[in-house]
C-alpha cells in the first residue's frame, strides 16, 4: 500500500491531550525537516520557529565547552553544568537539549569512579610487574655474585694447595 498523501488544509498540531488545532496550513511556512509541504498554521510555525535557538551551533558549542578538554573529572563536569545552565539562563539553548546534556553530565559523573577504579587497577597491575622484574634482577644479580663467591673460593683454594 502506497501512503496517503496529506490533503487536509487544516494545521497538524496537537496538544499533549491529543486535540488537533482547527487554523488553516500558513502556505508561507517552509518545514525545516525537509518536508515537501507545510504543515502548521502560522501561530504554530511561529511557536515552533521560537523554541529553536538562533544562536550558531560551534558558538555554543565554544562557550558551553571553554577550556575543558575532556570529562574525566567531576570538575570538569561541573564546569560544563555550570556553562549550560548559564546558556539555558540566556535562552541561547532549548530546553529539551538542555535536559539531554545535563542528563549525559549526569552519566559521566556516574561513570567517573568506575573510571579510577580501573586506573587503580592498572596502576596496581603496574607496581606488580615492576616488583616482579625488580625480583628477578635481584635473584640473578645474588646468581651472579654467588657464583663469583664460589669462583673466588675456588681460586683461593688452589692457590692455598699448590701442590695438591
């Protein structure tokens, strides 16, 4: 079955409880997701124009970051919350988009002592390895000079025992 093409001159908004508004299409509206044809009435083109931000994407984008370079620390994290919820206090970011990075900051926070705990165990894994090379050079260098004890000894005795 082929999808039916919309042919009702009535704007297809909907409200959270499900009712329809009752204006007209504004032919003037262009869609921004690409939809061939308008689809609102100019009060809700108008309404859905103002919630999104004007602001340019890699403006926001450098004041929300500033100098933070990675999250792999609560501050850092903060630092973030604190820049995002000065743009949502200057209306320079939606709500919703608000919302979705402050619940990925709160995510990361999360993920924050999983992260040094496997830091730790690297770091343990490390002092391992570095103790049981330290060992081994240990016992091959007490090889060595044992070994050079028994040589000298050797030696010592023959020269005590010449005629032997």
């Amino acid at each position: 079955m082929s999808p039916k093409q919309h042919t009702n001159p009535q704007c297809q908004y909907q409200n959270a409880r499900g009712q329809r508004c009752h204006m007209l299409i504004d032919q003037n509206h262009r869609p921004a997701n690409g939809a061939a044809r308008p689809t609102l009435c100019a009060y809700h083109a108008d309404r859905l124009k103002a919630t999104l931000p004007t602001v340019d994407p890699e403006v926001l984008a450098a004041d929300l970051l500033g100098e933070i370079d990675d999250f792999s620390t609560a501050g850092s994290v903060n630092l973030f919350l604190g820049n995002l919820v000065k743009q949502l206090a200057r209306k320079r970011i939606a709500r919703r988009d608000a919302i979705a990075l402050a619940y990925i900051s709160q995510l990361l926070l999360n993920s924050l002592p999983a992260l040094e705990r496997q830091l730790a165990a690297e770091q343990e894994t490390e002092k391992e390895a570095e103790s049981v090379q330290f060992a081994h050079r240990l016992r091959e260098r007490s090889r060595e000079l044992a070994s050079l004890g028994n040589q000298q000894s050797t030696a010592t005795a023959a020269v005590a025992r010449p005629d032997a």
